[in-house]
C-alpha cells in the first residue's frame, strides 16, 4: 500500500499544479481575441510639452509616397486646430483684459491673426519622425509625427496683437506676455 501511495503521490501533486494553474484568469487577449497594439509615436517624446506643440498621425494608401501626404495632412490638421484654439483663447484673454472694444472690426483682426499665425506655423513646422509598413493587402501606412515650437508662435502672438494702433492703448506688454505664456504652459496633449 505504501509503495501504491508513493507511486501516487507525484501524480497527485501534478494533477494539483496543473489543476491550480489552469484557475488563473485568462487574458483579455485570450478571452475575446483581442490584440495590444504598438502605436507609433506614442511615447511622451513625442506628446505636447510646454516647448513644443506635436502631433503624430497615420495615412494608408496603395501607393507610399501618397499615404505618407495624407499622414502629414492629418497631423497638420489636428496641429493647426490645437494652435487655433489656443491662439482664439489667448487673444480671448487680451481682449478681456485689455479693453479690446472695436466690435467687429477687432474681431475680424482677431480673425486674421489666427488665420496668419496659424499658417506661419505650419509652413515651419519640423517632421521629427516617420515610418511606413507594408499591410497583408498590399497598401502601406505611414505614420509621421511633427512638432511646432510654442516660443515662436507664442513671439508671433506678441508682436501681432502689440502693433495694432487702437489695441496700444490699453496694452500692458509685460502683462499680456505672463497671460499668455500661462495659458501655452498650461496646455498638454491629452490624446
């Protein structure tokens, strides 16, 4: 009996591992199918900081040089409406606390600002990375990931809002600077 017992008793054991092991959760991956995906350019590197404004975004197309257009297109799109907005909220600030009246005169100017610092931008922005892959049908992704510097768009706000004649009036320099330097500082990508 002892001997049965002996012979026993490392089965016993194995069966009581493989028993405990096979009670472990299984993984989302294994459960539903699932799979974690790399993003490109994902990595904090390349997210917007308080130097820079960055974006990285993917185009697909048959054909590589084209895909890659419509990565840089897409980047740039979202870059340009992050810098719109934070330019219109700036100019916001000034208005506000500047007594910026002139209606809709100094709304068209506020306008143009937007529309000219904006495009400045994005005529200097800095490709800071780029990588393709060849998809199972035969297409190909880019993906490409730019930055644009804060400072200069920040140096660009500050002299367009600072030479209009009727806005030089009310206009603290220094002030409006520390405003506006506050509010690029405080805006962090959150995708």
């Amino acid at each position: 009996m002892k001997k049965v017992t002996l012979f026993l008793l490392p089965i016993i054991a194995s069966l009581f591992i493989v028993s405990c092991k096979s009670k472990k959760p299984a993984s989302i991956q294994k459960e539903n199918g699932s799979q974690e995906l790399s993003i490109p350019f994902s990595s904090k590197e390349f997210q917007t900081d308080n130097e820079n404004f960055r974006e990285a975004k993917s185009g697909n197309s048959p054909d590589m040089s084209f895909a890659e257009d419509i990565a840089l297109t897409s980047a740039k799109g979202q870059m340009a409406s992050n810098i719109n907005s934070k330019i219109k909220k700036s100019i916001d600030i000034y208005k506000k606390g500047y007594n910026a009246g002139g209606g809709k005169d100094f709304e068209s100017k506020q306008e143009g600002w937007q529309r000219e610092i904006t495009e400045l931008t994005m005529s200097n922005i800095k490709v800071i990375g780029k990588k393709f892959f060849k998809e199972t049908d035969g297409s190909f992704t880019a993906w490409i990931a730019i930055e644009a510097n804060k400072k200069e768009i920040f140096e660009s706000l500050i002299s367009k809002v600072s030479s209009e004649s009727k806005s030089r009036v009310d206009f603290d320099e220094k002030k409006y600077k520390e405003d506006i330097a506050k509010e690029f500082s405080d805006y962090q990508k959150t995708n």
